[in-house]
C-alpha cells in the first residue's frame, strides 16, 4: 500500500476533552468571533487549531486524489508540550494517543497512530511509550529534534531511546520552528520554519551519532522526516570533521555508517535534491511522506515528485519500508 509516513493529526475527541476540561492538561482552548478555535499550553502564546487537522471525511478524500492508500498520523509539534508540568504533559499524551489509536482503528487499515510521549520527564516518557505500544498497539513515536532547548544525546532522554529499541518502536524526529537553534535570529521571511527546522534536525542526527546513541543502540530505528533536513549536504563535512579533529571522534566509526541508520522521508521540494538523497541513503531507507496537511510547506503531489526523480516504481519508498518497520499488512 501506498503510505505517508508524515502527515499531521489532530482528533476530534482530543479537541473535545482539551475544551471541556483543558486545566487537567495544562491547557485551555477558545473560539475565536470567527469561529476557529485557539489553542494555549501552558503560559505559550495560543495557537490556531486548523480545521484541517481534524477533518477526517477531507483527509480521506485527500488521500484517493493524491494516490496514496495509507497515512500515519502523527501530532503537530506545536501540541506536544513539553514545557509543561510532568502530570499535565503526561495526561495530554495520553489522550492524545488514545484518541488517534481509536481513530486509527475505526479507519480500516487506512490511518497508522503516531505516539507522543512527555520529554521532559524520561520516567514518564518510557510509562507513556509502554502504555501506547501495550495498551494501544502503537508501533511508532514522534518527538521533537530538541526537547526545551536539551540535544538528544542528553542522558535524560537515553532511558526513552533504550525502551524504544527494546520495543522496536520508529522514532520519527520532527522540528518544531518555535524552538529550533537560533531562532532568535530567525524572525522574518519564514525563516524559522525554511532554515531553522531542517538544521535542527541535523543538529538532533548529528547528538545521536556523536553522542553515541545509535552506536550503543543497534536496534534503535530512526527517522528524519523533510528528507533529514541539512544532514545530507553536510556529511561530507562532518566526515571530514570526523577524520581531521581529534575531539570529534568520540565514537569507532564514521559518520557516514551512522548516517546509514537512518531512515528519511521524501519531503524535499526538489527532484535533484530527492535524487541525491536516494543515491546517498538508498531506497531501503526512504519512506514517501507529504506533511500533509500543511499544504503551504507539503508535499500536494507526491506521486509526481517520486516521478520525476525517477523513484515512481520503488516499492520500499511507496510503503514497502514502513510496512517492514512498523509491521504493517501491505
């Protein structure tokens, strides 16, 4: 089947609960005179909840337009929040999780939940992981490529990767333009979301190799969705890097052999650019994805893009990869 391993959900029933009772989860939602609701977490500036997100009678008649067959659906970073308290942050993954785990199992076969869990507790991230995987049948998470500003080769979060592994859940490292590296210094032209969030992401593949997190994890699947963001224009620097500076080599092998561990998706926006990545990851690695439904930043035409790089007929990058790592029936 066709799958997207990268799109972006958010249930009706979560937005329910979160209006109705919004203080239990750190949280509070509101209408705007227009009618679009806002979302605020925590002190956070408030949010628009899209209708989009939640639409799922659009999202399925989007999906037949575009060719595809099957969707994960994973949170917007936006609605993690990380920088709440433990307990709130925890009960809002976990009605998170169970709502997109019913949705996904009323859709038959159509839509793959995506965890999230609560960073900023690695006690309540590992509770959470194990309840989504044993309770709800969840075999992939989506956390975000910095937790609160802390890289992901902290120790705090090794108890959460090593669950991961021993699970053998995907981890799928999404940015989130309000809190990437420098944003400070981004505040125009959409440059938080343009610049900022594919070199946070290559920020957060970089920690786990140098870090050690994937050497000490060889079970550990990762992916990098925008088709990892900056990593692989740079990895010949970071080769380089490797092989001339000494305080770089903190782990026995090369860059480029962890770069291999990764899986990406192939949300890039440009066919030489999608070309480059299959010719440098292979297509075991690639998995289609769109960010649907955030059109303005997605991929509409997904299908095509794959065509036109000449990987229309791949069938690891159509679905066969996800399907073998998250165990799906294709």
């Amino acid at each position: 089947m066709i799958t997207d391993i990268h799109a972006h959900f958010m249930p009706p029933e979560w937005i329910t609960e979160l209006r109705r009772n919004g203080a239990q989860y750190g949280c509070n939602v509101t209408e705007e005179a227009s009618g679009g609701l806002l979302l605020r977490l925590g002190d956070q500036k408030p949010s628009p909840l899209l209708p989009s997100l939640s639409d799922l009678p659009t999202r399925i008649k989007v999906l037949a337009e575009r060719g595809l067959e099957r969707q994960a659906l994973s949170p917007s970073m936006g609605t993690v929040g990380y920088h709440l308290p433990q307990r709130e942050g925890q009960a809002l993954s976990r009605l998170f999780n169970e709502t997109v785990a019913a949705a996904a199992k009323s859709s038959q076969g159509r839509f793959i939940p995506v965890a999230t869990v609560p960073m900023q507790s690695s006690r309540a991230a590992v509770e959470e992981l194990d309840y989504a995987v044993k309770k709800l049948g969840i075999r992939m998470a989506e956390i975000g490529t910095n937790i609160n500003g802390a890289n992901l080769d902290e120790e705090s979060f090794r108890p959460f990767f090593t669950r991961a592994a021993e699970l053998n859940v995907l981890v799928q490292l999404h940015p989130h333009q309000e809190c990437v590296a420098g944003v400070e210094r981004l505040p125009r032209y959409f440059l938080s979301n343009l610049i900022g969030n594919p070199i946070d992401t290559a920020i957060a593949a970089a920690s786990l190799i140098f870090g050690n997190v994937l050497e000490s994890l060889p079970s550990l699947n990762v992916c990098l969705v925008h088709g990892g963001g900056a990593l692989p224009y740079l990895l010949g620097r970071v080769n380089y890097g490797y092989s001339a500076i000494e305080i770089v080599r903190t782990v026995p092998n090369s860059p480029d052999r962890y770069f291999r561990r990764f899986y990406f998706d192939t949300l890039v926006h440009d066919t030489r650019a999608l070309r480059f990545l299959n010719e440098l990851a292979g297509p075991d690695r690639l998995m289609l994805g769109t960010d649907y439904p955030y059109d303005n930043t997605g991929e509409k035409d997904p299908l095509g893009a794959l065509e036109r790089a000449g990987l229309r007929d791949s069938e690891p990058i159509l679905g066969g990869n996800a399907a073998k790592l998250l165990d799906l029936e294709d």
